[in-house]
C-alpha cells in the first residue's frame, strides 16, 4: 500500500473528520444524516492517519510529491 495522500491533504482530512465528529456529538447533525456525517469523519481521519485513500488510488489521483508517478 503506497502512500497517496500529502501533508496538506492529509491535514484537510484530519480537520474536517474532527469537525464532523464535533457536529454530531454536539447533536448538531442528528438522525441520519449525523450518522453519516460521522461515518464519513471517522472515514477521513483513519485516511489521513495512514496516508492512504482507497478511492484515490482507484482513479490514478496522488497529492503525495514523493510517490508521484515520473514520466
């Protein structure tokens, strides 16, 4: 598993993956729409604590500079 995810990328995650766990256990987000909020936090903080997007690698995209594919 190559590391695809660069340190801006992976800080974003990490923000935005706090901020919506913060949403939903304030009750902010409720009912459905909290639970997936959370799923999708919880989703962004695991990526960014390895480094590793599932959904990046299926579409070729990679924000890391020192796994860039060199042409």
């Amino acid at each position: 598993m190559k590391k695809n995810l660069g340190s801006a990328d992976r800080l974003v995650r990490l923000l935005l993956g706090i901020v919506l766990g913060f949403l939903y256990f304030t009750n902010t987000l409720t009912g459905t729409l909290g639970i997936v909020a959370l799923i999708i936090g919880i989703v962004l903080v695991l990526t960014s604590f390895v480094s590793f997007c599932p959904l990046y690698a299926m579409l070729g995209i990679r924000s890391n500079k020192n796994n860039a594919v060199k042409s």
